[in-house]
C-alpha cells in the first residue's frame, strides 16, 4: 500500500474525516500521482480530498532530487490556488483547506502525504455532455455556450493573475450544481515573476492536445505572452470538444493526414502555415456542419470565435481588435467573454 492509500478513516484539521477512496491513482500534471477520496466535515458537507503520492521517488535513480522536484511541483499549485482563493475567483477550482497528514510510520520516509480538499462537483464537462446526449438526444445548446462562457472567464481570471493555464481540456473543466463549470488543475500552469518546473517544458500540459505551434516546436518569441495564447487555443478547442467530438489540434491533424497521407513530411513551422491555414479552413467546414443543426442563426458566430481562437499561426491568434490596439494585449479575451455570454443568453432565450 502506497502511504497516499492508506489515509481512510483519518481526522483531518477542520473537522473533515477520510471516507473511502474515489477513484484509482491517476498521473497528475504536476509530475506527481494523486488519490481521490471522498471527506465529509461535522456538518455533513461533502468534498473531494486529493492526496499527493510522492512514493515513486524513492524509485528513482536520485530519490533525494526526485523528491524535491515533486515536493516543489506541489508547493508551486498550492501556492497558485491559494492566490486564486485570496482573490476569489469565481470561475477556477479552489481549494477549501490543504495540509499534510501523518500515516503510518511504516511508509518513512514518505510517511507525510500532502493533500488538498476541493468542493465536491458533478463532474467534468465530458459526462455532463455524455449525460445530455443520453437522456435528450442531443447537446443541450444553452448549457454548452454557458460552459464556455464560464471557462473563457476563468481564463480572463487566471490571466489577470499573470497566471497562464496551460492544460485546458474537457477534463479539466469542471461542472457544480449551482456555479457553472470551472477551471481545474493548476499543476501545470505558470505563473510570471513566479518561476517553476513548468517554465522548462515547451508543452507544460497534456502533449496529446499540444498546439500547432509546439507540434513544430516553434515559438515566436520567448515572451512569457505565448504561454496566454496556449490558453487561448485551448479554450477555442472546447468548442471542437463540445460541437465536434474532437479537440482543434485532432481535427487538424486528420485534415492533414486525410489530403497528404504520407507524402506530408513536416519541414518548418513558418513554411508549413499556408498547409495547416488550409486544413484549419476545411476542419472549420465540419464543424460548421455540425453545429449549423442545433445552433441555428447562431452557427456564425460560434465558428468566427473559434476560428480566432484557434488559428494556426499564433501572431494572429485572439481578437483583431485586441490586437490592433496599442494599448490592448493580443492575449486580451474580454471580447469572447462578452460574446460568449450573448450567444448563452440567446440560447436561453430559446428555451422560455
């Protein structure tokens, strides 16, 4: 038994107590594993405890470095949630207590497991959606915009924190009954004047939905703004999750490999973009034809947003205007907050 397994019937600070275990161990971004257990406090309320298992240190070649690493990878979220919780974030998942139990003495030297607790939410966006498709047939329109109103706010929070995300994806999104989706898991994010074991990696989240860019390993400066615009392709590929059952980079890649098969052979970035402009351009169609049944007059809009958010080449990634103004940033995403509300709304509206 890993000391992150063996935290069942604990009393923890706040009067919260260990229930039985949530889910298996899963590969946590922060570079370390964790196990999900479900805690209840004296009042009855039930949250979700996620204990961080630094075991597979002692495994390594340089248990002591390896240890420091994880420990560190911790303390760099911890530190970011608890920032986000100071401000009150409305839209990003935070914790409501974290701390460090004591198990058994038979797991030294890694007998300390650090843990967070999180409000317990429905789940994420993936079996929300499954969950609409079953029961009704279909997306519910209203819902889908609602969620990616929620995220593009917890984006814009996230960013006015100097804080980029960097590992957006269906299941980092979470739903709750009463407050929308949010953002989740900050173990890969970086946060400027803040330096971290994310700043070394060029793909900080999930390689699986890396951006055109980093596919190529091409950045266009070493600016701390291109880690925004990963946010901001990431948040436009959530619409390819919701209308498209594919993220932007696999939509993308298929479009590539269906018109050249193996005769494609990358080469560079630079002199690859008018290839992937047009295998945006076509993916772009699909997706239009899979949104125009359920989203109506709505379908243009939906696909502009998406195809600024998501364009290939980063210089003209985000919103025109944002990028024109001088004194705007090109990371700027008040506009598709703005829009993405209206769009929701109009949903709504259909449903009275």
């Amino acid at each position: 038994m890993k000391p992150a397994e063996d935290l069942k019937g604990m009393k923890l600070p706040g009067g919260w107590k260990v229930g039985k275990m949530a889910t298996k161990p899963a590969k946590g971004t922060g570079g370390y594993s964790s196990i999900s257990y479900h805690v209840t406090n004296k009042e009855g309320k039930e949250a979700f405890l996620k204990a961080l298992d630094f075991s597979p240190a002692l495994q390594d070649e340089d248990p002591a470095m390896r240890l420091l690493e994880l420990t560190s990878a911790y303390e760099h979220e911890r530190n970011l949630l608890n920032q986000c919780k100071g401000k009150g974030l409305r839209h990003v998942v935070v914790p409501l207590a974290d701390g460090v139990a004591q198990v058994s003495s038979i797991h030294a030297p890694v007998d300390k497991v650090h843990y967070l607790i999180f409000e317990m939410a429905k789940g994420d966006i993936r079996g929300e959606k499954e969950g609409w498709i079953k029961f009704q047939k279909k997306l519910d329109l209203a819902w889908a915009l609602r969620s990616l109103h929620h995220s593009a706010i917890g984006v814009q929070e996230l960013h006015s924190m100097n804080i980029a995300h960097q590992d957006i994806k269906p299941s980092n999104v979470l739903v709750f009954p009463d407050e929308g989706s949010k953002l989740t898991d900050l173990g890969s994010a970086s946060q400027a004047g803040n330096p971290s074991r994310s700043d070394k990696l060029f793909v900080a989240g999930d390689v699986s939905y890396r951006i055109p860019e980093q596919w190529y390993g091409w950045s266009q400066s070493p600016d701390f703004g291109n880690r925004y615009l990963v946010d901001l392709y990431r948040l436009g590929s959530l619409i390819f999750f919701f209308f498209g059952d594919c993220s932007a980079i696999d939509a993308l890649q298929l479009k590539i490999s269906v018109k050249y098969g193996k005769k494609f052979t990358k080469t560079d970035f630079i002199n690859d973009l008018p290839y992937l402009q047009y295998a945006f351009g076509e993916s772009l169609d699909d997706l239009r034809k899979s949104i125009e049944e359920l989203a109506g007059n709505l379908t243009d809009e939906i696909v502009i947003i998406v195809q600024q958010l998501c364009n290939p080449d980063p210089r003209l990634r985000g919103d025109p205007t944002a990028r024109a103004a001088a004194h705007r940033r090109q990371h700027d995403i008040q506009a598709y907050v703005s829009r993405l509300n209206k769009l929701a709304r109009k949903a709504e509206m259909k449903m009275i």
